[in-house]
C-alpha cells in the first residue's frame, strides 16, 4: 500500500526539528574537567622536565670525565717520555730537585737544545692543577748551556680537578722490576702503590712513579692512573 507523500515529508520536517536544538546547542568541557586536565599536564610536564635535566646533567658529567682523563693520560705519557730522557748531556746529575707534588730537572730535545722542565701541583683546595714549565737553551750541541739558569719559560695547565695534590710523585732507587706493591695498603684504589727505598740524594734516583687521582666534579667517582719512567741517565 502505498503511503501519501505529505506523510513523509511531515515526519522528516518532524525529526528535523527535534534535532535543530542538539545541533545548535555549544556545551563544552566543564570547569573540572579543564581543571583535571591542567593538573595532570603540570604533573607529566615536571617529571618529562625533571628527567630530561637528570640525563643532561649526566651527559655533561660522563663526557667532562672522558675529557679529564683523556687529558691525565696524554699528561703521564708526556711525563714518562720527559723522565726517561733526563740526562745534562754529561755527568752532571739531571735531576734538579724533588718532592711529592714537583719535580724538576734536565731533558734534552730532538733539535740538540736542552730543556728545564718542571712539573708541580698548583691551585687552591678549590681545586688542583698540574702545571709544566719548559726553559730551553738558548744554544744547541752540548753544555754549557745558556739561559736555563732557572725556570723562566711558558706555563702550561695540563689538567685539573686533583683530588691528592700532596702525593703525585714518588721515587725509588730501584727500577721497576726490583720493586713491589705495598702490603700496608692492598686494597687501595690506587694503581699503583709502590714500597720501594726512597733516593738520599738525586744521584740515587732511579725511577719516578706517577700517581694521581681525578675526579670531573666533587660528586663524581674519583679515577686513578698512574705511570713508572725509569732513568736512563747514569753517571758513568
């Protein structure tokens, strides 16, 4: 049976108009609802803040660690090529004088020069540098030798951040394979703990033993390195 066409078009123009008020209306979140939403975007943007700050931070420490100790590496090694060359160029003892946190003496170069080369810790307890001192001569081929009367060259600041700026240096009048590890202190952190007969005069002196420890900051795991040069300069 087919219904009449007004019927539809009544009961369409019906259903429109009980809709128009739910399309026209403009209801959005509530004010507790906004105010959850605040609270829990401030929540999650402090902990994502927080987080992110902590890895930075962390970064920062690890890579100034990884230059330090780059640093203290390249400096021993500079110190052992320096130690093991001392020598005045005849029978004069090179070493010039010695303690726990300097040390100074004799090395020649590879254009015939002489140098006076000092090492030492310097700084405040703040913090800690190792320095080194270079006064080359002024003429090459063999003493005498001027202008190395005293330590007048360029400072340089190898590293920082010591944490034992008393006790970097320490000598022995044996070489390294006559020398031992200290029962007194096994379970130090240290590298290298040498027992060893410290030299009465820089004549005796036959070995230098570097040892320090670094930390990039105070809060940072404090690192220890440590190197052994041997003299080959001998009176004979």
């Amino acid at each position: 049976m087919l219904r009449p066409l007004g019927d539809g078009l009544m009961s369409g123009m019906s259903t429109f108009c009980r809709r128009w008020p739910a399309i026209g209306r403009e209801d959005g979140f509530t004010l507790i609802e906004l105010l959850v939403v605040i609270v829990l975007v401030g929540i999650t943007s402090a902990m994502f803040a927080a987080t992110l700050s902590a890895v930075v931070n962390r970064s920062m420490v690890v890579q100034d660690q990884n230059i330090l100790q780059t640093s203290v590496r390249a400096t021993l090694n500079q110190l052992v090529s320096d130690a093991r060359d001392a020598s005045y160029g005849d029978t004069t003892v090179p070493i010039i004088s010695y303690t726990s946190n300097s040390i100074s003496f004799y090395s020649p170069d590879r254009l015939q020069h002489m140098r006076r080369i000092k090492y030492w810790v310097d700084g405040t307890s703040a913090d800690w540098f190792l320095k080194r001192q270079v006064t080359t001569s002024t003429n090459t081929g063999g003493p005498p030798w001027n202008g190395i009367g005293s330590d007048t060259g360029p400072i340089e600041t190898l590293f920082d951040s010591i944490q034992n700026p008393t006790t970097i240096f320490q000598y022995c009048t044996s070489t390294p394979r006559d020398m031992a590890l200290s029962p007194t202190n096994p379970t130090s952190p240290q590298l290298i703990t040498w027992q060893c007969t410290a030299p009465a005069t820089a004549a005796n002196l036959k070995t230098v033993v570097a040892q320090v420890g670094v930390a990039s900051n105070p809060s940072s795991t404090t690192y220890y390195y440590g190197a052994v040069a041997t003299l080959r300069w001998n009176a004979s």
